[in-house]
C-alpha cells in the first residue's frame, strides 16, 4: 500500500494496519523486555551457569578414567537425548555419543590442576530443533492474525458510523433531506452519538425550513393574486365609468384600489420581516417602547387612547422595524378577528418588557390557544379572511424569540382575549437556529 493510497484510505483500513502494527511492536518490546529483566530469566541465567560449572566438575572427575569418561556422556547423551562430544585441549576429537549435531548449543571447559585438559560440547539433532522453531512460527503466525482478524472488526466497527454520518452528510448536500443518520444504541451517548444527532437535527430542521418555504411560497402566490385581480377589475370599471355620478364612483374605485395596494404592502411587510429573522440580520438600537407602540397604533389607524403604562418612559434596546411589525400585527389580529382593540397595555420590569394587546371578542378555544402561534394556521373565525396568510402570530412569536423573550394567548376573564410578547430590554445574543425555528 503506497503513501497516497494510504492517506486517501478510509478510516476503519488505517485503524486496522496501524492496530496490527501495534500489536507485533508491543509484543516484541515485552518479550525483550521480559527476556532482560524478568526475574525468570536471570534465574534461568544463574542455573545455566550452575549447570556449565556442574558438568565441568563432573567430567574433571573421570576425565583419567576414559571408560568412566565415555559412560557419563553416553548416559547425558541417552538421558537429554542429545548429542555429546568430547574435544582433548587442542580441540581434536576424542569421542562422541548420541546423534550427530551441526552447531553447538553448550560447552564446558574439563579443569584438572588449573589446567584446561579437555571440553564437553553438547547439541540437540537438527530436525528437533527445525520442528520447534516451526512450531514456535506457526504459533506465533496464528497469534498475530487472530489479533488482526480481532483488530479488523474493531476498526470496522468504529469506522462504520462515521461512514453512515459521512453517508448522511452527502445525501444532505445532495438534496435527500429525509435521509438520517441511524446508530446502534451503544453510540447513542458518545461522541459519535452526538455528531449523528447534530446531523439528524440539523437535516430535520433543513427539511422543515424547506417546506415552510414552499408552503409561504403557495400562500402567498395565492394571496397576492386576490388584491391583483381585484385591483385589475377597478382599474378596468375605472376605465368604463361614463355616468353622470362618475366622479364619486371613480373616488369610491380608487380607494378599493389603494386598500388592495395596501394589502399587497403589509403581505410584502411581512415577507421581508421573516426573511430578516431568517437570516438573523436584527438591527438593535436604543428605543422607547411607548414611542414603538404609539406608531403600531397610528399604523394600524387606532387611536392613541387605547394605549395604557404606569411609566412615562421606558428605554430599551431593539429592532425598530421588527417590533414595529409585531406590535401591528397584534394590533391587526385584535381589530379584524377579536371584534376590535380594547387597549395597548405595556409593561416593564428592570429586565423585561411586556406588550400586551386586549380585545373584545369571543376569545379562543383550548384547541386555538395552543396553535395560534403555528404559522400558516388560521382559525375557523379567520378562516378565508382576505390577506390573510396565517403568518401574522407567527411572526410575532418569532420576533419575541429574537429579542429574548416569548409570546403567549389567554382568554381574559371578563371575556374577550389578552395576546402579548415579553422581550428583553437588553441586547442579547441569539442563536440563529432559535431566532428562525419557523417560517
């Protein structure tokens, strides 16, 4: 296997060449450092030498008698079964027993006098030898690969998810947004579990954003071609108008026309509004929450009367535009399907502000409470209302969730129902998935 082709291998391959590497260095640093060090080997040491010196003495003591000599090496000879030469001092051969060898594996200088007279050289046959180093090999072979083998699944084993996580990520990116990285459940917890949760979390709220885009992108085509084609149809009875009366039909035409413009206006308003909270583009700046209100009600053509705090100023930092939009938006919900605006209440805490909007109509049923906020919803009272894509409390939520706080609906106790938005007075940092959860 080449450098390149190594480097451009996958995972679980490097995890197994780089395990059985390791597992033949390990064990060869242990062998060598147990042949050094271990107490079994220095006293292997010790009895060899006991042994060299012992049948050193014990042919000192026969080596003038030849028949006593050649009876003890043939009797080490029979008994160790291994071959048993003796050398005179200058090396020649005196005698041999047992079979023959072709290298020694032991010799013992014979001392009589201080002198060297004589030497013992024992080995073992050959084909014994051969047969232990073969088994020695071929234990030693089937060891290593069992490792391996072992090494393998276990590299297989760590590699597989993050191939499914890379599998997943690819089809991500090539439009499979329903693909979904799955683990066994002993990777649930660890640090793959959680890279696979990201990616699922990540394609799931991709999946979502999508669809919330092709559903506004259906709402409002639809949306857009009412106040269109109303408008088109004035233009064209504008056109025809040859009574005598023509003047006031044709004021009359051209205010139908300007409230469709206006409709048109506020769904655009809105479309630009979530694009910006989509993209996290907030523009924070130092406010005045009764001057923000004060314009929501004159936007929506209220009077400033039905605006209601305990404090004559109340600073605070956030999107004008966006707070605007929501304000109105609550305002617009109350006037056209909560039978009309009861009051603009604000208040203020050292860490919050509340806007909260009363209406006085017939409230909302438990089944309403908890979708109100759902974009594209639209209760059966707004049910086939013009302009109206569903989208308004939804993008006041959203806007509540980008300046740190929340929106909730109740029903008031005196009858009607209470819509408002707690947000923070200070700039706070959001994440963008949380700022565009929803369309």
């Amino acid at each position: 296997m080449g450098l390149g082709h190594y480097v451009r291998a996958r995972l679980h391959r490097r995890i197994f060449v780089w395990f059985g590497a390791s597992i033949v260095m390990t064990g060869a640093t242990v062998w060598v450092v147990l042949s050094l060090f271990s107490p079994e080997a220095s006293e292997a040491r010790e009895h060899w030498q006991d042994f060299h010196t012992f049948v050193g003495d014990r042919f000192s003591r026969v080596w003038e008698a030849p028949g006593e000599r050649d009876e003890l090496a043939a009797s080490i000879a029979q008994t160790l079964r291994m071959g048993v030469v003796l050398t005179d001092a200058h090396g020649d051969r005196l005698r041999a027993f047992g079979p023959d060898c072709d290298r020694v594996q032991f010799d013992a200088d014979v001392h009589l006098a201080g002198e060297v007279v004589g030497r013992v050289e024992l080995c073992s046959v050959r084909h014994d030898r051969v047969r232990g180093i073969a088994m020695l090999v071929i234990v030693l072979t089937v060891a290593c690969f069992t490792l391996w083998a072992a090494a393998g699944l276990i590299a297989r084993r760590l590699g597989r998810p993050l191939w499914q996580v890379a599998r997943v990520a690819s089809d991500i990116g090539n439009g499979q947004l329903q693909s979904r990285v799955r683990l066994h459940r002993h990777h649930r917890r660890d640090e793959i579990g959680m890279l696979a949760d990201a990616i699922n979390d990540m394609a799931m709220r991709i999946e979502k954003q999508l669809k919330d885009q092709r559903e506004l992108l259906a709402a409002v085509s639809h949306e857009l071609r009412t106040p269109l084609g109303h408008a088109r149809v004035l233009l064209e009875m504008l056109r025809d108008q040859k009574t005598g009366d023509g003047k006031a039909t044709s004021e009359k035409t051209i205010d139908e026309i300007e409230r469709e413009i206006m409709e048109i206006d506020d769904l655009v308003g809105e479309l630009l509004a979530s694009s910006r909270l989509s993209f996290d583009t907030l523009s924070y700046a130092k406010l005045e929450a009764l001057d923000i209100a004060a314009r929501a009600l004159e936007r929506v053509g209220l009077s400033l009367d039905l605006l209601s705090s305990e404090d004559e100023t109340i600073p605070f930092e956030g999107d004008a535009t966006l707070l605007g939009r929501a304000l109105a938006n609550l305002l617009e919900n109350a006037k056209r399907h909560g039978g009309g605006v009861k009051r603009l209440r604000i208040d203020a805490t050292p860490s919050e502000i509340s806007f909260v909007v009363e209406d006085a109509g017939p409230g909302f049923t438990d089944a309403e409470r908890d979708r109100v906020f759902e974009a594209f919803y639209r209760g059966d009272h707004r049910a086939g209302a013009p302009g109206s894509l569903g989208l308004g409390l939804s993008l006041v939520r959203r806007i509540a969730v980008a300046h740190g706080g929340r929106a909730w609906a109740e029903n008031r106790p005196e009858g009607g129902a209470r819509v408002g938005i707690r947000i923070a007075r200070k700039k706070i940092e959001t994440p963008r998935a949380t700022a565009s959860q929803s369309v």
